[in-house]
C-alpha cells in the first residue's frame, strides 16, 4: 500500500528505468487483492459454527479496525471540510472512512465470512472471477473509480477473497510454473504498451485487476515458492514491520501529504523507504508515550 501510494508517475524516469518502473508499478497494485487472499486463507480457518462464536468474531476483529480508520479520518475530514467551504458531505464521509476504503473492505469480508468460508468449492471462485470481472466492467465503463476505491464495494474484491478461503483447504504443492508464465507475459504487455503509448482500454483494464493479482496469489502461495520468503534472519524485520503493517496503512498518507509531497523525488525507492521508516519511528514514538490500550485499541498501532 505504501509502495502504490509513493511511486512514482512515469514521466520521472528515464527511459532506461522505464521497463523497472512499469513491473513495478504493476505488482504493486496487486497489493490489496494479495492481502485480501492471506486474510481469506487464515480467516477461513476460525471456528464459527455457532451464533456465539460468529458474534465473539465480529466483536474480536471489528471493532479494532473500524475505530481506528474512524479516528484517524478526523484530521482528514477537518482539513477537506476547511478546503471545500464547508460543504456536509466531508463530515458523513467520516463515518464511512472512506479515506481508509481497505478498512471497510475487509469488514465487509468479516462480516460474510461465516457464510463464505462455507463456499470453499472452486466452482465459487468461479462465481467469485464473474462477480469480480463484471464489477471492473462497469467500474471501466462507466468510470467509477472514485467509488471502489473510497467505498470499497466487497463485489469488485470479492474474487481474491474466496480464492483465498479455497486455497485454505487445498494441498499448496502446486509447480508455480504456469502462473509465473501468466505474470510475466502480462508485465511483458505493460512495458510494450507503456513504451509504444499504447492503450487496449478495457482488456487492459481487467488483465491488471483479475488476471495479474490472481497469478501471483498463486506464485505466493505455492508451497514450492515459499522458501524464497520463509522465516530465516534476513526476514525477521519484514516480519516485524508487518506486525506494524495496520498502523503504517493508518498514517503513511500524513507522512507523504504532510512531509514528502514537499520534497522533489527522483527515485521511487527512497520515496517508499523514507515514507516507511518515518511511519515506523511515528509509531514507535507513540507507543513509548501512549498507555497500550490507547496505542493499541484507538491508534490502531499494534
């Protein structure tokens, strides 16, 4: 999330980092359906055979993410409210948070997993590829991006959700082999449309919004693939940065707005990574000086 919200547009590179920039920027944005499925995997797994378990669920995991998204929408929702004379609808769009739209999102998911995680046929994620492919249609055509990414409508990720709930119950000693082949022939497209100015609209549209995010769920997940990311030294801190990974997503955009808009960025690289470490110095700051609760509870930073 963080790598989507600081790279860089295209005209900031030269033509030799132009092939770098366009593989990157394409798997960044695979971002949120990749976690969407690890959250459906492990989520999948909970026991919620019974009316109490689903609500002791609801209460566990709701209201930690709903109370801090609301919370840390206030200053948002003041400074546009300001910045727009006073128009009403910047104070309701605090209690949707659509500033924090993957917050909604997955407590749409939580809310229907008692009844998803029953749906663990593939046949379903086939439902789901519909569901999700028809959703991009209509967003493309009628150009509804503001909308699926200020509300996040479940419909439009619901593909990667149940992909994820099916993949909980399968053998994952998979040949990750053909989905490598799919992921490098659709960032192979990007860089020659990027370079040739070309645009295939709609096709384009959904090749980087179904196809390319379900071939790396699929390069992820395969057991064969998973010593490249499993638990040595090396990536320990990522670990640790992705126990932070909630309170990050909360306050990198005031980092970048506040901070980082005012600095010229050559590079992608130093953009995410100052974004990141002041994110993670924030937090660590505010949890030295914060009753936990408070840090924990409210803030969002675990």
């Amino acid at each position: 999330m963080v790598g989507i919200h600081t790279t860089l547009t295209p005209h900031h590179h030269e033509n030799s980092y132009r092939i770098i920039h366009t593989i990157i920027d394409a798997i960044i944005k695979c971002a949120v359906p990749i976690f969407l499925a690890i959250s459906a995997y492990f989520m999948a797994q909970k026991e919620l055979d019974s009316r109490s378990k689903i609500y002791s669920f609801y209460r566990k995991y709701i209201p930690p993410i709903y109370i801090p998204c609301l919370i840390w929408c206030i200053p948002i929702c003041i400074c546009s409210y300001i910045d727009s004379g006073g128009e009403l609808r910047h104070l309701r769009a605090l209690f949707l948070c659509r500033w924090y739209y993957f917050g909604l999102l997955i407590i749409q998911f939580y809310l229907l997993l008692p009844l998803l995680k029953r749906l663990n046929r593939f046949i379903w994620v086939i439902a789901a590829w519909a569901i999700t492919t028809i959703c991009n249609i209509i967003i493309y055509r009628f150009s509804l991006y503001d909308y699926i990414f200020s509300l996040g409508p479940f419909p439009a990720w619901i593909l990667y959700y149940m992909l994820g709930i099916w993949l909980s119950k399968q053998n994952l000693n998979y040949s990750p082999t053909t989905p490598i082949i799919i992921a490098i022939t659709i960032l192979t497209l990007a860089y020659i449309n990027e370079s040739l100015n070309l645009d295939f609209g709609l096709w384009e549209y959904v090749r980087h919004m179904c196809i390319l995010p379900t071939a790396i769920i699929f390069i992820i997940f395969s057991k064969k693939t998973e010593f490249c990311y499993r638990t040595t030294t090396a990536s320990r801190p990522i670990e640790r940065i992705g126990k932070m990974s909630f309170g990050i997503y909360l306050i990198h955009f005031y980092i970048i707005w506040f901070i980082l808009d005012y600095i010229n960025f050559e590079s992608w690289i130093p953009k995410w990574t100052v974004t990141l470490l002041l994110s993670i110095i924030f937090i660590q700051f505010v949890k030295l000086i914060t009753p936990r609760k408070i840090a924990t509870n409210l803030l969002g930073f675990r």
